[in-house]
C-alpha cells in the first residue's frame, strides 16, 4: 500500500490542511496535494467516486463543483465520512454527504450556481481507499447558466490557477477519450503552468465511448503529447449507469474486463483502471510529499518566527481590563512622544529610505526654500534704478541737490525690507504643515485605537495652530525691528566711501568661485525633439560658472557646457500625460540656450527635486523670472526716463548701498527664521508632547473609551493568534514524521521493456513478474543486492523514480491528431 515506511506522510499532509483550514488559510499555503483540473462532463466525480466505491457527489446539468472539495481518503477498517464544518460527526450513509455538499456549497455561493474559493474539507474513511488526498475543482465551462456571471469561465480558470500554479501541487488532468487531445482543457491549464510536464498526471476517460474502430493506445503509451508521469486510462460508469444505480464493484469488474479484453490495451492492462490510477497516485503524492516536505518546514519556520513577537504581545490580552488600558495608554503616548522627537531631531533606526519626512524636510524648508523664497522678492535692477532715481529728485523737490541724499538710501531699503514679510509668513506655514504630517505619521501606530488616535491628532494639531500665530507674530516682529533702525555703522556695511569699489569686488569674487562645484545629480532634458530620440536622461554639474550635462556619472563623455551668464529659471506647467515636475531655463537676451531651443526644460521625480535644484541655481546666480504684473508693465512702458551723468552716479552709489545693506538684513533674517522657528514652534511642540499630552488626553473625557479598540485590531489579534497556533501544531506534526521518512530509499525503477516493439510489427505482451529477463549479448547479470539501473531518458527527461510509474518512451512527436485511431480489421 504505497511507498512502504512512508504511509504516514498523507496522513500527515491531512493533519496539516484540517489546521489551516481551521483557520481560513488552505488556500494560502503551499501544501503538497493533488488537483483534479478537466471540463464539466469529464468525468472527474465519477474518477473520485470510484476510488470512495460509493456514490457521494452532486451531479445534474451545469457546473456541478462549485467550491473547491479537499478530499481525503483514508484507509480504515470502517467505513465513514466527516466534514471539517461538522467536525465530530459521523456520516455513513453517504446519500448524507451529497446532500450536506449541496447544502453548504449553497451555504456560501447561494442557489445560483455561483463559485467560491472557499475549500470544503471532507474526509472518507474505508477498507477500500488507499492514503490519498485531491482537491476536486470546478469544470472548465465555456457558457454561463442560470444566474452565473457573464465572467463565470475566468473566474473559473483564476480558481484554478490560485491551486496549479504552485510547485507543490501534482496536477490531475482528466480528458474524455472521445474529443482531441489537442483541444483538452486540463491538458492546456497544465501545459501553461508546468510546461515540462513534470507535475501533471493525464487521467483519459471514456475509452468506452470511442468510435468503432479507434482507440487512444498511442495517448496511454506516452506516445503523443508525453508527460512525464504518463497516462492511465480508465472506464467510468455511464449515464445510464448511474441513473441505475449501478454498484461501483460492478462497474470496477467491468472495467477490468474491458482492458482485458480490448485488443488495443490487453497488453497494458495492468496499467490501467480505477485502482492502477489509485494506487499511482498514491505514491507520486508521497514520493511529492517527501521531496517538498523540507522547503515546507523551512517556510513554516520563517513564518513562525515573524509572528512570535507579535503573538506574544497577544497572549493573555484581556481588551476590558482597565488597568491594561491604562497601562497601554501610557505606552502608547510615550511612544508618540518617542517617534515624534526621531523623526524631528533624527535617529538611526528605523530610517525612511524612500523620501525625506520630518526635520529633514523642517532642514531644508530652512536653507533651500526659504533662501529661494527671499531672492524670489528681489525686483529687478531697472525696476530698482528707476525707483532710486523718483526717490532723489522727490527728495530734493523743486532744488538741484548737489550730494546724494541719504533719506533716499533709506527710504529704499525700508521698502525691501518690508517685501521679506511675505517669505517669512511662508516659510513658518511651511514648517507648520510639515509638523503636522509628521504628528498624523507617528499617529499611524496609534489606529488600532481610533478614539485615542483622533483625540491624539487633535490635541496636538490645535497647540501647533495655537504657536502658529505666536510665531507669525514674532516672525513679523523681527521685520519691524530691522525697520525700526537702519544702522549705517554695521561693520559690514561698506559705506559711502566704498559704494563705487563694490562692482569690481564683487566681479572678483565671482570669478575666484569659477570652478567651485555647487550640486551634481541626474536631470531629464524634456523638450529633446522625438525626431532626435525625445526626453533623456543625463547626469548634470552645475557650478560658479555653467551648467554641463554628461552621458553618465562617470563624466567622461560631456555632452553639452552652458554658461549661466544672462540665464534666469522658471516653473513649466505639468504636463497631463507626465508625471514629471519640470523647470526651464532660458536666456534673458532670447538668445538660444541649447541648440535651437530658445529654453532648456529640465525634469525631476519630484517638487522637492526642482525645489532644491532651483535653490542650487540661485547660489551660482541664475535667479528666478520675476513676475511682472499688468501695473507695472503699463508704467515701465509709458515712463521711459532719462538721466544725467550726476544723477546716474548718485543712483549707483545708492544702488550699491542698498545692496550692502540688504545683505547684511538677509543674512540676518536668514539666521533668526530657524532659530524663532524652532524655539517658538518645534522645541515648544515636543515640550508639550512630552509634558502635557498625557494630561490633556486625560482630561478630554472617558480613557477607557480612548483604549477602545478597533474591530479591524480585534480580528488581526484572533488571526494572529490562530494562524500563530497553526504554525506550531503543523510543525510539531513534520516535527513528529519527518526523521522516519526523511532516510527511507528510493522505490526502485520502473520495468519498461513491455513498450518495445517488435519486427513484426506486433507488440509483445508485458513480462511476467516470475519470468526470467531476456539479455542482449555482451551483458552481464546484475550482481545479487547491486542498486538498480537508472532510468532512461525519456522525451522529457529522466522518468520520475516513482513505483511502477505508467510512463513509457516516446517516439519523436508527431503533429497532434485527435486521440481516435484507426484499428486496421
């Protein structure tokens, strides 16, 4: 009775499915089994039924398996059912096991022949049965019936190959003798997902129902479309049969006659029928069993340990106790506390590696985009000239002042300094949504709890809106102090002295800093022509002086050099079709940038990419577009104004002035921002987070409604617990069989000399068991107790070691007829 000393490993196999199945998780485990795959009308409940020796399947018109049946059988000395739904009651009549399938497939896919995933576990206990276990899935159907979906043949198929696409599952594909075997449907599944064939038994029904004069001996030979676990024919009972009642001992015999008798299959009759097959399968599935049984434990392992920690949390959990509500309300709220301050000051575990998130975004809101925003205000220099000018003639009114006046310098810086107002505001909103992501990020670990969470983020969110206007207010206070007193006697303010020597200064600087590399990265140059092979990709070296573009980030192979002098930068539009975020360059003189492109669009993955690399672009001096508005377009156009050499001196002595002296604010403003920020805002924050949280949530109502979980945590804490308990009871039962199967030999080879041909055409029968073996000249007999010959190759490759396996050697193949052939008379 199969593979002597590994009987138990199907029982075993049993054991491990009843546990997963407890638990809902049959279908997601990798379980070695045996799947019974063919069309409606196959004859695959009729194989199953014949192997039970008892009538216990639904049948009628239409999809008749309609979920899929994990049936085990069992060698007993009695003979009965149960069903893992009614696990404890014993079925003997087995007119009570069809009608309790019928019932709970409609259970739960309802009366209209719908589907369902969802495995009904029946065990069959006899003296008749061999240890075996298969999963009897819906038939292929092609057309729905009654109220089955328009889909109901892909929903077919897609249960089917949630089962067949694993390595662990032998494949059982039933087809009629009686249509091609180019058009099985089992045959295709198969084919598709085990293309060598190493998994899939082919099972042929109805060799009775054959035309007159044809036969399927080529198929059940291995001869045409060869598997690799061959064919075995056998003869089920007909319609007519069954409608009869016909006893399935009868049926046995007269399928054993009719192989016997047959003139196409006497010579193989030994191969087939119900209990060949029976048998066959008995063993490839313990022989399967044992090969996947260590790659199985391994993953059981894995699995076990990634849930102990977890399970262990669960274990002993009581969800009304309020001292452990208490207690989890603690926990819980420091570590809030604890996430909220890493994600701020930074930490190195747990370290988001996909984007920046919390203080590194906070950091670069500070020295990227706030310093962007500030050079965003600037007006530009005729804008600034035309103004100095309007301010020394309205200062001197109606007389013609010989000296620049000094109410005009401050006049003008007064007004560039109130323009920072706006930035600033900017830069503490900035900051402000960026500690509120980061709260609603450490909440995440707060959603098994839904009340606290909520209570938690608006806690938190009103004392951030609540520092908001704080901050504002002081941010907008520093202003007004730098308005109050503008002080010319700054160390670093140059002077009226130094004005006119700041030009070549400053042209000197700039070209000390020439070759100083400021930012590299890749960059999509976006408005390539397609003519010219469209968008790519190139890696970019912005410094001092240009902007230079190379094949790869080796840079060896320069592609292109632009110098930044007369550039500026501005946003493109999003594209619909793209998801890049792009920026273009362009000359201020419309002269061509790149080619015959009047601009250069560049794209990055992301609006922080363009941010950050605009914000490197203003550091070599390519300055952003200024926005002019309708105004100020109107007055420039309409007030062209002259002026004299002395008026034009006086006007770049101030320009220069201003210059100075706005740096030295910048400067300052530039250092103050982060530091009021951070004192006013998030320093405070994480006070109160530390400090107050606790009591506030305290006081906001009811803690032990705050710890009520929610029902999604209450079912993932019971699946955790299941599935952790499934685990160990699976493993404790490999744990229990596997060093007993583990060491047992291999079956010895299959016979297959009853395949050769003779001279005459004729095929000789098989050999006895008893008979001696006929030798060719030259060979030696084997020595008493040597291992057996290997295999020999097959069409496929080397047979499967298993226990007189049916397959035989294959001719070359042959365009694939149908499976009829005709028997000269």
């Amino acid at each position: 009775m199969g593979n002597r000393g590994m009987e138990e490993l199907i029982p075993l196999v049993n054991k491990l499915q009843d546990a997963f199945s407890s638990i809902g998780q049959a279908c997601n485990l990798d379980l070695p089994q045996i799947a019974v795959v063919g069309g409606q009308s196959a004859g695959k409940s009729s194989v199953l039924e014949n192997f039970v020796g008892r009538d216990f399947l639904p049948r009628g018109s239409g999809i008749v398996t309609r979920r899929p049946l994990v049936l085990q059988l069992i060698n007993s000395s009695a003979e009965w059912a149960e069903f893992l739904h009614c696990k404890g009651k014993k079925f003997t009549d087995f007119d009570e096991v069809r009608q309790e399938i019928e019932g709970e497939t409609d259970r739960v896919t309802g009366a209209n022949k719908g589907i369902s995933p969802v495995p009904i576990n029946l065990r069959v206990y006899s003296p008749n049965v061999l240890n075996l276990t298969l999963i009897d899935l819906p038939g292929i159907t092609k057309v729905p019936v009654g109220d089955q979906p328009a889909d109901i043949e892909q929903q077919i198929r897609d249960m089917i190959m949630q089962f067949i696409t694993r390595e662990s599952c032998l494949i059982l594909a039933v087809t009629p003798a009686n249509t091609d075997l180019a058009n099985s449907d089992a045959l295709k599944l198969s084919k598709d997902v085990d293309p060598q064939g190493l998994r899939t038994i082919g099972v042929i029904t109805k060799l009775d129902l054959m035309d007159e004069g044809t036969d399927a001996r080529d198929v059940l030979e291995n001869k045409l479309l060869p598997l690799r676990r061959g064919y075995i024919g056998v003869v089920n009972r007909s319609q007519k049969d069954i409608d009869g009642r016909k006893d399935i001992k009868a049926a046995l015999e007269a399928e054993r006659k009719f192989f016997l008798s047959h003139p196409a299959y006497r010579h193989m009759a030994e191969k087939m029928g119900t209990p060949r097959l029976q048998k066959i399968l008995n063993q490839q599935l313990t022989n399967h069993i044992r090969d996947t049984l260590p790659a199985f434990r391994s993953k059981l392992q894995s699995q076990l340990l990634a849930l102990d920690k977890e399970a262990e949390e669960y274990r002993g959990y009581r969800p009304d106790d309020p001292s452990r509500k208490t207690k989890q309300l603690l926990q819980m709220v420091q570590q809030f506390s604890v996430d909220f301050e890493k994600r701020i000051e930074g930490s190195g575990d747990q370290v988001d590696t996909v984007e920046l998130s919390g203080g590194a975004k906070i950091n670069r809101i500070f020295h990227e985009r706030f310093p962007f925003e500030l050079v965003k205000m600037e007006c530009d220099e005729k804008e600034m000239r035309r103004e100095i000018s309007y301010a020394i003639k309205n200062i001197h009114g109606i007389r013609t002042g010989l000296f620049t006046p000094d109410m005009a310098f401050e006049a003008i810086v007064k007004k560039q300094i109130i323009k920072l107002k706006e930035p600033c505001v900017k830069c503490v909103d900035m900051v402000i949504q960026e500690l509120i992501n980061t709260v609603r990020q450490c909440s995440n670990k707060l959603e098994c709890f839904p009340r606290l969470r909520e209570e938690t983020e608006r806690i938190v969110t009103c004392h951030i809106r609540d520092r908001e206007s704080r901050a504002k207010d002081q941010v907008l206070l520093l202003i007004d102090i730098q308005l109050s007193y503008i002080n010319t006697n700054h160390e670093d303010f140059i002077g009226f002295a130094n004005a006119q020597q700041r030009s070549s200064q400053t042209n000197k600087s700039q070209s000390s800093a020439g070759n100083q590399v400021i930012r590299k990265g890749w960059l999509t140059i976006n408005n390539i022509s397609i003519m010219k092979g469209g968008a790519k990709e190139y890696w970019f070296v912005l410094t001092a002086e240009s902007l230079s573009w190379f094949k790869d980030d080796e840079e060896k192979e320069k592609k292109y050099m632009l110098p930044l002098d007369n550039l500026k930068v501005r946003d493109v539009e999003k594209s619909f079709m793209s998801s890049k975020h792009i920026f273009c360059i362009f000359n201020t003189e419309s002269r061509n940038v790149y080619k015959d492109n009047r601009t250069l669009e560049l794209a990055c993955d992301s609006q922080d990419d363009v941010d950050s690399w605009k914000s490197s672009l203003l550091r070599a001096g390519v300055y952003p577009e200024k926005t002019i508005t309708v105004e100020s377009e109107t007055t420039t156009s309409t007030d062209n104004f002259s002026m004299d050499p002395q008026l034009e001196r006086k006007v770049e002595t101030i320009r220069n002035l201003v210059d100075s002296y706005m740096a030295i604010v910048n400067k300052c403003i530039r250092d103050l921002m982060p530091k009021t920020i951070m004192h006013l805002m998030i320093n405070n924050v994480k006070d109160f987070i530390n400090a107050e949280l606790l009591a506030q949530l305290y006081s906001a109502g009811d803690q032990n409604a705050l710890m009520d979980e929610s029902q999604e945590q209450a079912q993932r804490r019971d699946e955790v617990l299941r599935t952790h308990q499934a685990l160990k009871e699976a493993l404790s039962i490999i744990g229990d069989i596997s060093t007993s199967t583990i060491t047992v030999p291999l079956p010895p080879p299959v016979d297959t000399s009853w395949v050769g041909g003779s001279s005459g055409g004729r095929r000789s029968p098989p050999p006895s068991p008893t008979a001696p073996r006929r030798m060719s000249s030259g060979q030696r007999p084997a020595p008493r107790g040597a291992p057996p010959p290997p295999n020999r190759p097959g069409p496929l490759g080397p047979f499967n070691n298993s226990a007189d396996s049916p397959q035989a050697p294959s001719r070359p193949n042959r365009a694939p007829p149908s499976i009829p052939r005709q028997v000269p008379p």
